[in-house]
C-alpha cells in the first residue's frame, strides 16, 4: 500500500509531536526517548522545508515547549524564552561557526569582530527550564518557559529552592570569595533571570529510593524528578526535595547593561545567582569551543548532574543582535548535543527489496530515531545469516548504529537478550520473488539469495534507475516513479527504449503535463553523447563504479578497445582486481550485455565521447566530496573531470583535495589528521573558475 502523502505525513507528525510535547513539558512522563523525538522534529522540518503552501505558524517546529498545565495561573513574557536549534557533532559546530561568519560578511561586519570576544560555551544541563522576575532587587515571581511566550506560575514552589536568592545584595559583600569572572554591581530595577532548575544524579537515586519504599513510580531521570517536583501543587513538597539553580542568561532587565555574555554571567555571579564557571569557559575560536565540546564528552559521566550537550554562544551582544533569531530559536547559539553512536528503537515490519543484480536485501522498518545527526528510518539487515545471528524479529526493541557513519544498520537485538516473552516469529527470507514471484535461491558460496527470474520487473526497474540517474547518463527529471511507471505501461523494456519517447508519450503520462514531457525530451537529447565513463557506469556492471569506470575508461580509450579485452588485460589495469576483471568481461561477453550494448550504440545512437585530457586547473589531482553541498554533486564532480582532474571513489592517501560541505561527517576528521587539504564549497568553486553552484 502506499504511505501517506506529505500533507498527511505533516499534520500526523504535529498531532505526535505535540503529544509528546505535553507528555514531556506539561506530564513529566515521556513516552519516548529524546533521540526518538529528534527524529520526528527533524523530519517535520524537513517536509515543511519542502512544501512550504502548508505553513502553519502554530506548528510545534516554531513554537517551544508545550502550553501551561491549566492547575496553574500563567504568565505572559514580553521576551520570549526561545528553544535552540541542535547540532549532533562536531561538524555541525563547524558549520555554526561558518555560518555565523558568511552572516556577518554578508551584512558588511567585519569578521575580526567576532574574533575579538568570540564564544562563550557552557555545560548543558538536562533540567526544567525557569525564569525568575525581580524587581528593585527582590523576587517577584518564577516562572516555568512554557511556550515561550506564556509560562506557569510556579513563585511558591521556586521560593523553597536554596539556591534561589530572594532579596539581591546592594553591596559588595565584605571578604566573600568570589570565582573569577564576579562582578559587582547593584541590581537592576528589573530583572528577569533564566537557568535550569535540576536534580542531582546522588538525590535523584535516592528520591526513587524512597519512593520505591513506599510503594510510589519512580521517577524515569533526574530531569523529570526535577520538573514533577517544581510542579507540585503543594509547595512544602517542592521544599522537601533537594534542588538546585543553574544559570545561563537574562531576560527582561532595565538599569544595567553588558557588552557581552561573558560579563552577563559575571554580574549573574555578582548577583548571588549559581554559575557554574567550572563547566562555563570563554573560546575565542571555534577550535577553542571543539576542545571544550571534547573536553566535557569525556567527563560527562563523572559529572554529579545529567547533561545533553554543550551549548555555544556568541560573546559580544552587539553581535547577537546583529545576527538575529529565527521564529523558535537564535541563530547566534546552539545546542551541541552528544549525539549517540547507537540508539534504541523498535522494528515496526521488515521488507525486501530487489537490486539490478537480482539480489534480495533484507530491510528493517525502524520507528525513526536520529543517530550521529541523522534521522534513521530503514536499516540494512544484509542477509539471512545476519538475521538469524543476531535473532532480529519484527516488535523486537534493537540498537542501530551507522556502519562507518553512513550505513544504517541493526546491530543487536534487546529483545532477544533480554529472552522477552512473547515476541514475533523467526524472519525468513521468502522462498519467491516479492516481485514477479520467481524462485529466490541462495547464491553457493555466498550468503545473498536471488531473484532467479530473467524478466524480473523490480531488477528492470533498478537497473533503468540506476542507468538514468545523475552520474551515469544523467536525464535530468527521470526519477523512479516515472521509470517505473513506464515500465509498468510496457514503454520500456531496455534503456534504448528510453531514447524512442517522444514528447506525446511522455505528455500523456499520469501526473506528468506538457511541460515535464518537454523538459524530459529535451534531457534524454542531453544524454546521447556520454563520456566512456559515464556509460560504462550508466550498464551497472558489478564491482564497477563510478571511479573504476573512469580507470577503464581511461587506460582502454574507447568502448571498443574495452569489449575486446581479456580478463588477463583487465587485471593489468592499475587499480582493476581478478574480481572486477571477471565480472566486466562476463557482462560484455554475455549475450544480455552484448544486446544492450549494441541497441544503444545502433538503435538509440548513442554517441560515445573520449574522456577529456587531464589538462587544466585540476590537471592531476584528486577530489573527494563530503557532506551536502548547494552545487549537485553530480555537476561539483563534472566540474573535476573537465578540468582534467580525478574524483576519489573513498578517502585515501592519493586523494588530494576533500571538499567538505554541511555535515561532512567522518571523513573531515580523517583528512584533517592525514594532512589533506581540506576545501570549503566556495573556495572548490573558486578552484574550478566559477562563483556560483
């Protein structure tokens, strides 16, 4: 059956979200775990990035929190308490730091300003989130963030809390120790001041203790005892647990100002308010903030609170302001998360799919979760040995991790482990074809099963795909649905049906319209003159991808040369192994490889272009791309090869150039300890001779 539309999948997401949101903020009783709920927030994100005709200003992505438990009386604040947006490595640090900088440039600020005060980073403490209002030094009024805008009145129950000063001293007091960074001055006419109210991990345990004792739930963390606490209608109840003030910020103030965060936090201190300037440090780089961000990862456990990350601000205030928000958070700080190498979820069904090969690849359908920054839905199960190793089942709860950072994969059951009663029946990979129901057999020596069928449409359908797509022949606007689709109306059989559509075909396509058909036409035109690599990646012969089809391509120097040649003289090719060898004189020597190859070059006449001589900017060099950049990658890896350069298939000490986009992952790191030069989009743009994508 198919999924849900974006529309549906939209409001879904908000109604769960929201529900969440009010387990979470308003019940203190989540439901899921916090890199579950991520993995719904990112998601709603991104669908409403991409169909902007449904914005609603009331989603949950641009609000905060939840609405305030009606027991009690509500607050209403003329400065918002925004959320902050989140980054689940270092690499997105990175990019904050860049991000902030092609701000300032683009606004005329010269980056030095930002270097003179830079970034203040701070422990992130998992808490409940407050506001405490003062007026001509004495507490007025506490409050929880709410939704931001409107917060609980919780001023009873924050009075008993030890660490909350009620009267602010007008006087230095005489002799007391003060840490580095205290200022002294006298309060403000107004004040509202903002922080985390938390529990302790040592009272938090013996809280459930008691509890246990006498019968009553336990608290699940010490965040939720800490929220339920604050939350009581009784305040003595509040005053008989043992919580504490951590703060971060102002709000609201009048009388008083301070050029930048760090000065903010030193009259905080002043003040008789708890900073912590242990877990609070000034970074006048952004290299400064990745060694406190590694610095606190590594002792975070030994910490005597929870915390969830690392949160980086931008120092100087002028900057702050010149910088701005977003409607939910500010863009001049974020949330620096320790995203976890694995995560905890469930498997709702497990699927298979068909490759070109005919190979049948096992697919867990997870309830999403994000891991290392990305929000994983689908993990790989590989074969059926792997499967009965690790006895995964459909319900079962699993860790998946991202092999190598990229691959999603399940790397235990819990499930089983924990020899859970009850649970679903042994998986088996199915005795036939999901799709044209031929026998599947288990290749000898392998541990893959296979489509037997030789007319398989799902192998047609994968192999058309992988023909079209953008670094093969590359026919712009040709996604699955519409090869698909024609495959299933009989249209095309073998890629050299592709270049007998005409624009009245295509035009009377379900979904399709004129103007696709024109634009589709005019693509599949583009696409009759390949370079040789392109089209020997564009025939999907096994073990041979993007970067061993330009070796082949290039050694040999044209098709011919490349169908006459023997395994022998395959294996002299440098980089080309006795697998590789084999596979691409099998697929030449076949009579199915002979007959595609030969409909394209007669019947479609494709018109097949040398490689371009390695002359040029990038005359022998080697790129390697990461990460997501504005300029298709595709088209960033076209740029190389016309100026005579090389595109790196993996990292190596061969590769020359990596150039890093968003989320660059893993392989920023390596290069960076292998010494490679690393280069940002617009200086690899720059390289090429161009300034734009």
């Amino acid at each position: 059956m198919p999924g849900p539309s974006p529309k549906e999948r939209i409001y879904e997401l908000r109604r769960l979200i929201r529900y969440h949101n009010d387990r979470y903020y308003r019940e203190d009783a989540p439901l899921i775990s916090d890199a579950e709920y991520d993995a719904l927030f990112l998601e709603l994100q991104e669908l409403e990035e991409a169909h902007t005709d449904l914005f609603d200003p009331e989603s949950p992505t641009r609000r905060v929190g939840a609405a305030p438990v009606e027991a009690f009386g509500t607050v209403e604040r003329s400065v918002p308490m925004l959320s902050l947006q989140n980054a689940f490595a270092e690499e997105d640090l990175i990019e904050f730091d860049a991000r902030v900088r092609r701000f300032l440039r683009g606004r005329g600020a010269p980056e030095s300003s930002l270097s003179a005060t830079g970034y203040v980073a701070e422990v992130k403490i998992d808490g409940l989130a407050v506001e405490l209002s003062y007026e001509e030094g004495n507490y007025l009024r506490g409050t929880t963030r709410g939704d931001g805008i409107r917060g609980e009145d919780v001023t009873a129950n924050i009075r008993t809390i030890q660490d909350v000063p009620l009267a602010i001293p007008r006087k230095r007091p005489v002799d007391a120790p003060s840490p580095p960074g205290t200022l002294f001055i006298d309060p403000p006419r107004v004040l509202d001041v903002r922080g985390e109210i938390y529990m302790e991990k040592r009272e938090f345990l013996e809280l459930n203790r008691g509890r246990e004792r006498k019968g009553e739930p336990s608290f699940a963390n010490p965040r939720n005892a800490a929220a339920g606490s604050v939350r009581q209608l009784d305040p003595r109840v509040t005053a008989s647990r043992r919580l504490r003030l951590w703060v971060y910020g102002t709000g609201r103030f009048e009388g008083v100002s301070f050029s930048d965060h760090w000065e903010e936090l030193g009259l905080l201190s002043g003040w008789g308010f708890p900073v912590d300037w242990k877990w609070s440090r000034r970074c006048r780089t952004i290299d400064e903030v990745l060694e406190f961000y590694r610095e606190v990862e590594g002792r975070k456990d030994s910490l005597p609170f929870e915390i969830d990350g690392v949160v980086v601000k931008v120092n100087d205030r002028g900057l702050q302001k010149e910088i701005g928000e977003i409607s939910r958070s500010p863009r001049w700080a974020i949330a620096a998360k320790y995203s976890p190498d694995t995560a905890e979820t469930t498997v709702e069904d497990i699927v298979v799919g068909v490759g070109r090969t005919g190979t049948i690849t096992p697919v867990a359908i997870l309830s999403p979760v994000v891991v290392r920054g990305v929000t994983v839905r689908r993990a790989t199960l590989h074969n059926q040995d792997l499967i009965d190793g690790k006895d995964i089942r459909v319900g079962d709860r699993v860790l998946v991790q991202r092999a190598g950072e990229v691959i999603p994969e399940v790397v235990e059951s819990l499930s089983a482990g924990r020899k859970e009663p009850g649970r679903g029946k042994p998986y088996r990979i199915p005795d036939s074809c999901p799709i044209c129901s031929s026998p599947v057999e288990r290749v000898p020596g392998e541990a893959a099963h296979r489509c037997t069928g030789n007319g398989c449409v799902g192998k047609r359908k994968e192999s058309l795909r992988h023909f079209v797509s953008k670094g093969a022949m590359d026919i712009d606007g040709m996604g699955y649905r519409i090869v698909s689709a024609l495959v299933d109306e009989g249209l095309v059989t073998e890629p050299a049906d592709l270049y007998g559509l005409d624009r009245r075909t295509l035009a009377g396509m379900e979904r399709l319209g004129e103007k696709s058909a024109d634009n589709l036409v005019r693509a599949i035109e583009n696409s009759r003159s390949p370079t040789l690599s392109r089209f020997l990646y564009a025939l999907g012969i096994p073990h041979v991808g993007e970067h061993l089809s330009e070796v082949l391509a290039r050694h040999f120097g044209s098709l011919e040369a490349l169908r006459k040649a023997t395994p022998g003289e395959l294996s002299e090719v440098h980089e080309v192994g006795p697998e590789v060898a084999r596979s691409a004189f099998e697929y030449f020597s076949s009579a199915e490889g002979k007959r595609t190859v030969d409909h394209l070059i007669d019947r479609a006449k494709i018109t097949i272009r040398p490689e371009p001589p390695r002359e040029g900017r990038m005359a022998g060099k080697t790129f390697l791309f990461t990460g997501t950049l504005r300029t298709p990658r595709a088209k960033a890896q076209e740029m190389v090869r016309k100026q005579g350069g090389i595109v790196a298939a993996g990292l190596s000490r061969k590769v020359d150039f990596l150039v890093a986009g968003d989320k660059a992952g893993s392989k920023l790191a390596k290069a960076l300890e292998a010494g490679i030069q690393v280069l940002t989009e617009q200086e690899f743009l720059g390289m090429a001779g161009t300034e734009e994508p």
